[in-house]
C-alpha cells in the first residue's frame, strides 16, 4: 500500500518514543501523555510501523514502536490498519534478528486479533502465503511466526477464510516437508511445534496424514542432533499418544527405546539435555496414566523402567551444590514476599461435593513445594503410577536397589532414595507390609539427618504412609507422628513446611476420635509454638492444618487459650487489602464453625470486619461497571468474606442472626444478591453456601416475597447457565443444595412451576452427564419441592418408572439421616398423589430400592400418616411386607 508519513509527526513520535523510556520519570510521565494524544490520530498504527520497518541503526526506538504497535492490535483500538496488514511481513525479511522477532509478534497478534474477527478480509490469506512462501525458503522469522499463531489460536484455521478457503490443509503440508526438509533447527523444530498445536484438534486434515506425521518423526528419531528439535519430537509423540493412542501401538518398543536413550545419556547439568530428557520422561508419564493403552503393552517395560527412574531422581550435581550451600539454617529469617507463592481460598465445600472437587495436595509430587516442575519430579510421578499399575513388579525390582542406597553415605542419595519409598507407597502399599515394620524406624531416624533435603523429603514420605500406619498398624502411630511434631520447629523453613504439611496429612487421614483424643492436645501444644516461630509463608500452611483439625473435631475451651489469641492477633495486625487474609479468614471460618457457641465473645468484632470488606470489594465491583480506572479486588477477598460469615452461621446457629440482620437490617441480603450475579464461579459457589446455611438456621419470616423471588431467579440462571459448565460444578451443586432447603422451609408457589421444570430438566434428561454429587443434591431438593407442592411432580417427565428407579436408587445412598428423611417424606407425598392406573404403577425393582433406603437411618416418625396412605394403595405383596415391617 503506498503511504508515507508526515515528516513532522514523524519526528514528534520518534521523539515520544525515545522519552517514554528515559530514566527520569517526569520526562517518562510526560511521554505518556503525549503519547495517549497521539493514539487518537488514525493513522497512527502507519506510524509505528513505518517505524519498526524503516528507521534503521535506532533498534530501540524501532523495538519501543513495534511493541507498541503489538499492544494497539491486541486492545483492538487501530483506526486503520491497510498500511500495516500489506507492509508488515517485510519486516521478516531484513538482516535484523530483533526487528524479525518484534515483527513476528506483531503479525501473530494481528492473527489473533483483527484476522480472527474478520476472516473474509482478503489480506489475511494473502499474509499467510507470504509466511508459508517464506517458511519454505526457510526463513526463521516466518516460521516463528507462524508458530506462535498456531499456539494462540490453531483451530481458527480449520474454519473458512476469503473466498471460502480453509487454510488449515496447506499450513499441515507445509509443516510436514519443513519437520524434514527444513534447512536450520529452527525451521524443523518450530515446524514440529506447529503441528502439536494442531494435533489436539483432531482435523480431519491432520488425521488423514498421520502415518506421514509418524513416518517423518521415526526418520528425525535416527538422526536428528538438535535439542530443540528432539524436545519438540517427545512432544509430538506424547500428543499423538493422547488422542491416537492407537497408532503408536505398534511401534511402541522403539519409541519406548527412544525415550529411554534420551533420559539414560542425558547429562543433567546441562540444561538443554535436560529439557529434552523432561519431555521423553512425560511421555512416560502419558503413557502409564493413559486408560486407553492396554497394562499388558507397558508390562514388559517395568524391569527395564525402575532403575532408570530411580537415577534420575537423584539431584544433579549443580543442585547437590546449591542444596549444599544453602544447608545453613534460615527459621529466624524473614521470608521476602516474592518468595510466597500465591495463595488462593480453598472453597468451603457443601453437601455432597465430590472428592475430584476436593484437592488438597499442598505439595508437588516429590514434597518439595517451590521447585519447577523437572526431570526429578516427573520420574516420581512415573514411579508413582507404574507402582499403581503394577505393585508386585515394581516393588520387586526396586526394593533390592533401594536397600543398597539406604544407609549410603552420600545425603543425596539416602534423599533419592527416600523419595522413590514416598512415590511407590500409595501403589504398592501391600507389598510394602512386611518391610515396613523396619522401614518406618529408619526413616525416622531419617528427621534427624544434618542435610534438610533429606529431613524435608523424609516428613513427606512419612506422610505417604499414613494410610497404611491409621489403617492396621497404629501401634506405629505416636512413634512417627511424635518426630514430625518435633520437625514442626526446625530451624529450617522448608523442613517445616514439609513436617507442617504431613501434620495435615495425618489429620486429614485420622479418624476423629482419634484426632479429639490421642493426638488434640499435643496438636494444640505444637501449633501453639508454631504461630510464635513460623514466619509468613509456613503460617499459611499452619492455617491449613488449623482447619484440618477444626474440621475433625469440636474444638474445646483449650484451643481458645492456644489458638485462637494467634489467629485474632494476625487478624488485627493485616491490612484489609492484604492476601494473607485470604488462609486466616479461610482458618478462622473452619474454627469459628467448629467452637461453635464459644466463638461468640468474638464474633462480632469479626463478622463485622469481614462483613466490612465484602462490602467494600462488592461496591468497587459495581462502580467499576461504570469508571474503568477503579481497581478491583480480587475475588478470594469475597470468596473468603462470604466464607468466614458461613463458618459463624454455621457455629452460632441461630444466634448469628443478630449479626447478619441486625435490627431487621437486611443489607446482608443485598449484598448476597449482588455476590449471585458475580461472573466469577467461586464467589457464587461461596455465597449459596451462605444463603442455603441462612435458610437452614433461620426462620422463614425472614425471606419475603420479593427476596424469596430473587433467590429463586438467582438458582434457576444458575442451573440453566452453568449445568453444563465443567469450571462450575461445584456452584451448581451448591445451588440446588440451596435450592432444597429454600424449598423445605418455604411455600415457592408462585415460582413453583417455573423451578420444578428447571430442576427436572436436568434431573430427567438423558443427554447431559451430571456429577453424583449433583444428582443426590437434585434428588433431595425434588423432595423438598414436594413439601409443599407434591402435586408438579405426578406428571411427565417425573412419574415413569425410570424417574422413580432413577431417584429411589440415589436416595438410598443418602448418607445423611436429616436429609434422607427429608427426601423420603417429599417422595411419598408424590407417590401418594400418583394416578398409578394412568402412569402405571412402579416395579417391583423400584419398591425394592423405596423399601431398601426407607428402612436405613430414616426417621419415619414424621411421615408415619403419609406412608400408612401410600401402603393402603400398594399391591398386596408389598402391602404386607410395609404392614407388617414394624414400622407403625
């Protein structure tokens, strides 16, 4: 396109540009703004373009322009980009590798952005054969380029482009010959990398030129030398793995001789080797966790997998010397902010919620919390699931190697060693059985090694027995749990914050009593010293174990003079907008819940604070709606208000009602609504909890008609939006939970029938898959619906013999006994309603699964009238057996 700048505002810009990143911050400041002013002129993407293309000998200037240029594309506020769409590929044609590289971001974000939305722009395809032009005749540049737009967005090219053409044919022949023909490594590898990106679409484009893929990486295998290529290869084949596991069958000994090759001449102190051997250990890991690869295809491998894993789960050299030196204690020290890695609420659950929903692992695979991602941790991994798999084969063939590194002289082997034991534990426990008697003792012994990776490594593998320890040997338990207590106050950070986190491991895994008895004194005792030695970032593990233990047990007056002067005093000494809040507030709801009315000297202090920041995040919410230049909270200041507000409701009972409605105030109220309609999943999660507790334990005069509208529209948006949504699960389930006890407590008759539909919409269907979880809580909040309004449910789509089997079934699963009566009561007012000769009357499959769950941890004392009705219009056989069970 011909367009040339206006010299003048060419050198204004430049010298904007040249000002925006001075040293001085008024000569910087004053750039800025000059520089906002600019952006307003339509032709001032030309500008920057013209810029980062043209100006030669000023590479900073030129870099300054382009990045610029990259972040107007990507805000999508370019008035006109003619010059920039025709000209820009230039840019990868000049002998300047930081001009090339800011213009293939440049391109890529014009992809990402501007080309995504108007694929029926000529110019886009036009762009893209220059790239595929240019990649063929291998420039770097392009083929960069092209790989970071299959990275932000592979699957835009399956779809049509100018003139109905559909790009993604051509890129894949494109990327096959480069993968071998490409003259540089670069050209190869970021060739492989393209189809990786496209290889999860699973187009048919691909799919049918998969043997040529496989062909072309089988032949780079034998003799390809680069790094990054032979990493991109593994990547290629894990992909492959994942989703045509079926084409890598029969050739699966050689690629699992590749892989091994790679790792077994790996030098792990060079970093490149390294990440190359990363990527062929998780195509290990892909392999032994893929359902869809037959046990009997990874067997033969098992012997020849454990010594190579167990090697390279030993630290290379440079670590042993950075572990080395940094051995000297460090517990008085005072832990830098950059060195705390985020914390985010941990969501209070609610009635059902699935274990899938309920990750607790504070700690990498391997225990330690802070590392990248390695080789290391990911050979634990494959031991880990290897041992799942097939226990007696790897215990067998590891356990003669671990013995001789046991007592080794060297710390960093014992720590390998020790590691391997903690992998292998979950998998190969019976096997472990008769070595453990010995085992335990040693690693014990272990807590008191000089060197605190192995004292650090050793609390997490401890931890990894705990199961086998509370199942059948407690006579182990006081013997290891004791030296963990102790290790709680090393004088090294991370050795505490490993013994922290298998204290939580242990009461996680403990049975209450024996939480509330054996162990909740010397806890209190431990945890007492903790909060006085722990400094920031072990502090937020030590909430966690709080919670923990709140959570198996009341806690008694003791934990008041223990706990609870540390936790108020942490409370009182953070700022509102400080993130450690988010672990206290978390800890305070668990143990607020569990003093239950001895909490309530404090409560009002800390509802009214906690109350106070939900507040303040929910206003700046809105009013950000309308004043872009507010800065948000983030949402766990909500999440973790709303759920320490739960846990005070749900210790006080109902004599936390003065403190959500003091004096009939109902802004609590107000505020929940607004936490309802928030876009983020937690934060509603989070607040149906709180409305579902609110309904529970208060009386039904507080919800008025208008309210009670709103709660229920709030419910049915939910479960119509979001029934599907696999990020939201928990918040639906919540939802209903809510839903059920709004219902039991409450006549819905207005909203009655536009509810039920929404409720047996998803209840009734067979084309949506709905969590167990989420089908107990439907099944209960049916029930309750029922309570007042039985009649909407004698009616399709809920009385056929498959509704009725469906819900007999999962409510003789209800585990607890006040909503298993619940659900019982509701359902036989239906039935009682049922017209069985116009709908037929159930199976006797169906009354076997009724009469089944009636009969266990139902109170039926209170449906005694209604079930003396539904037996009176039973057939004979059932009659008797009702009438004569001894329930009446």
């Amino acid at each position: 396109m011909q367009w040339s700048p206006d010299n003048e505002g060419l050198s204004q810009l430049c010298l904007i540009l040249q000002h925006a990143v001075s040293a001085d911050h008024n000569e910087r400041q004053q750039a800025l703004d000059a520089l906002e002013t600019f952006k307003l002129q339509p032709q001032f993407a030309n500008y920057l373009c013209y810029i980062l293309l043209h100006l030669e000998e000023m590479d900073q200037l030129r870099g300054t322009a382009g990045i610029l240029l990259k972040n107007c594309i990507l805000g999508g506020n370019v008035v006109d980009l003619e010059y920039v769409k025709s000209e820009i590929v230039r840019g990868l044609c000049l002998d300047n590798n930081f001009i090339v590289k800011i213009t293939g971001i440049v391109i890529a974000a014009l992809y990402s952005t501007y080309y995504r939305q108007h694929r029926e722009d000529p110019q886009g395809l036009i762009t893209l054969g220059q790239l595929i032009e240019l990649a063929r005749d291998n420039n770097e540049g392009s083929m960069k380029a092209l790989s970071k737009m299959m990275e932000d967005g592979a699957q835009f090219f399956q779809l049509e482009w100018a003139n109905h053409q559909t790009p993604i044919g051509e890129l894949i022949s494109t990327f096959l010959y480069l993968m071998t023909e490409g003259k540089t490594p670069v050209v190869r590898a970021e060739s492989i990398n393209c189809l990786n990106n496209i290889i999860p679409l699973q187009c048919q484009e691909l799919l049918v030129k998969l043997d040529d893929l496989l062909k072309n990486i089988f032949s780079l295998a034998s003799t390809e030398s680069s790094h990054l290529v032979r990493q991109n290869l593994c990547q290629c084949l894990t992909l492959i793995l994942e989703f045509r596991p079926d084409k890598l069958m029969a050739h699966l000994p050689g690629i699992i001789q590749f892989m091994g090759h790679i790792i077994v001449n790996t030098n792990r102190d060079n970093d490149d080797e390294e990440k190359v051997a990363l990527e062929a250990c998780e195509f290990l890991l892909a392999l032994v966790s893929n359902a869809n690869v037959p046990d009997h295809l990874i067997q033969p491998y098992v012997k020849e997998f454990v010594p190579l894993l167990l090697n390279n789960m030993v630290y290379s050299n440079d670590e042993i010397i950075v572990l080395e030196a940094s051995n000297e204690d460090d517990a008085e020290s005072e832990d830098k902010d950059e060195d705390i890695k985020p914390v985010s609420a941990k969501i209070q659950k609610k009635n059902g919620e699935n274990d899938e929903q309920n990750e607790d692992d504070d700690t990498d695979e391997d225990g330690e919390v802070d590392n990248e991602w390695s080789l290391r941790k990911c050979a634990a991994s494959v031991l880990d699931l290897l041992t799942g798999l097939f226990p007696k084969e790897v215990i067998e063939s590891a356990l003669p190697l671990l013995r001789e590194h046991l007592t080794s002289n060297s710390w960093f082997v014992r720590e390998a060693t020790t590691l391997a034991l903690g992998a292998m534990a979950e998998g190969g426990m019976k096997y472990f059985d008769s070595q453990l008697p010995a085992l335990i003792p040693f690693l014990v012994e272990q807590l008191k090694s000089p060197w605190f990776p192995v004292r650090r490594m050793t609390c997490w593998t401890l931890s990894r027995f705990s199961t086998w320890i509370l199942d059948d040997h407690t006579e182990f338990l006081i013997p290891v749990i004791e030296p963990i207590m102790q290790t709680l106050l090393d004088k090294k950070k991370d050795v505490q914050e490993a013994a922290i986190t298998a204290i939580a491991t242990f009461i996680e895994n403990c049975d209450s009593d024996i939480v509330s008895t054996i162990l909740y004194e010397p806890l209190l005792n431990k945890f007492d010293e903790c909060f006085k030695f722990y400094k920031k970032k072990n502090l937020i593990i030590l909430y966690d174990a709080v919670s923990r233990l709140s959570e198996k047990c009341d806690l008694e007056e003791q934990a008041l003079n223990k706990l609870l002067p540390h936790l108020l005093s942490k409370w009182s000494a953070l700022d509102d907008n400080d993130k450690e809040l988010w672990p206290l507030l978390e800890c305070l709801s668990y143990v607020s819940t569990s003093l239950g009315t001895k909490f309530a000297p404090m409560a009002m202090e800390v509802y009214q604070r906690a109350f106070s920041i939900l507040c303040r995040c929910v206003e700046l919410e809105q009013k950000s709606q309308t004043d872009p230049t507010i800065v948000v909270p983030e949402k766990d200041f909500i999440i973790t208000s709303l759920d320490l507000i739960d846990g005070l409701v749900q210790g006080l009972g109902y004599d936390s009602k003065a403190l959500l409605f003091p004096n009939h105030d109902m802004t609590m109220f107000a505020v929940l609504l607004q936490t309802l309609q928030d876009h983020n999943h937690e934060v509603r999660q989070s607040a149906y909890a709180l409305l579902g507790d609110i309904s529970y334990f208060y009386e039904k005069q507080l919800f008025t008609e208008d309210l009670t509208k709103s709660f229920v529209e709030a419910i049915g948006n939910e479960l119509i939006q979001n029934a599907e949504n696999q990020e939201a699960v928990s918040t639906v389930n919540n939802a209903v939970w809510c839903l059920g006890l709004i219902a039991h407590k409450i006549d819905l008759g207005p909203h009655i029938i536009e509810i039920s539909r929404i409720v047996l919409d998803l209840f009734c269907s067979t084309q949506l898959i709905l969590q167990s979880s989420v089908m107990e809580n439907l099944c209960i909040t049916i029930a309750s619906l029922a309570h007042f309004h039985p009649e909407v449910f004698t009616q399709l789509p809920f009385a056929t013999e498959t509704q009725w089997n469906k819900w007999c079934r999962l409510a003789s699963e209800l585990t607890d006994p006040e909503e298993k009566t619940v659900s019982y009561a509701g359902f036989i007012k239906i039935m009682n309603l049922v017209d069985f000769n116009t709908q037929g009357m159930p199976s006797d499959k169906t009354w076997e699964l009724f009469f089944h769950g009636l009969q266990q941890d139902v109170d039926i004392s209170i449906m005694s009238d209604d079930l003396y009705a539904l037996a009176m219009r039973l057939p004979d056989h059932w009659n008797q057996l009702l009438l004569g069970s001894g329930m009446f």
